[in-house]
C-alpha cells in the first residue's frame, strides 16, 4: 500500500484546535523542573558544545521576477555558473549583516 505524503508550510498549516490551543497554554504555564524529558533527554555541556546552529536549515525558496541592472547581471554571469545563487548568497550577506 503506498502511503500519501503530506507536506504543510507555515502559510498552509491547518488551524490548531481549540483543545491544541488549551493544551499549549497549559503547558506554557509549566515550570521547567516539572516537564518530563526522558523521552528526549536534555544535552549535556559536552554535547553543546559541539552544536552548530542551523546545520540542516534549507530555506523555502520563491521565484520571483525583478529587474537588475544589464552591467550587473553580466558580471555575476561573468564568474561562472550560478548567477543566481550568487545573487541570493549576496542578499542574505546584507540582510544578516542588517540584522546585526
């Protein structure tokens, strides 16, 4: 039997409930000694200290249309292949260092 496989985005996950809704304010009002984690148990100082943050983060990407310069979109076309991960790696370096 082959199985469906059902992917959601931010924008398109369903609603929660309002049991969801209630069970998530209950949790919210826990104090952290009394949730239970051995099902996930916490990590260590050693096991933190070799984390890298957003190792398996791949953004959504979305095509859109937009007019660049012809001078520009020559010399990114005039380092190779891949202008245009090229233009994207240029727009996350601003918009992180903006965000500093």
């Amino acid at each position: 039997m082959k199985t469906k496989m059902v992917s959601f985005t931010p924008e398109t996950l369903p609603p929660l409930t309002k049991a969801q809704r209630d069970n998530l304010a209950r949790l919210a009002t826990l104090p952290d000694d009394q949730i239970d984690t051995s099902d996930i148990p916490e990590l260590t100082d050693e096991q933190l200290k070799h984390a890298v943050r957003g190792r398996f983060y791949r953004p959504i990407k979305r095509q859109i249309t937009a007019r660049v310069d012809a001078d520009v979109v020559e010399w990114l076309k005039s380092q190779g292949k891949g202008y245009q991960s090229r233009i994207n790696a240029i727009l996350r370096r601003e918009m992180l260092s903006s965000l500093k």
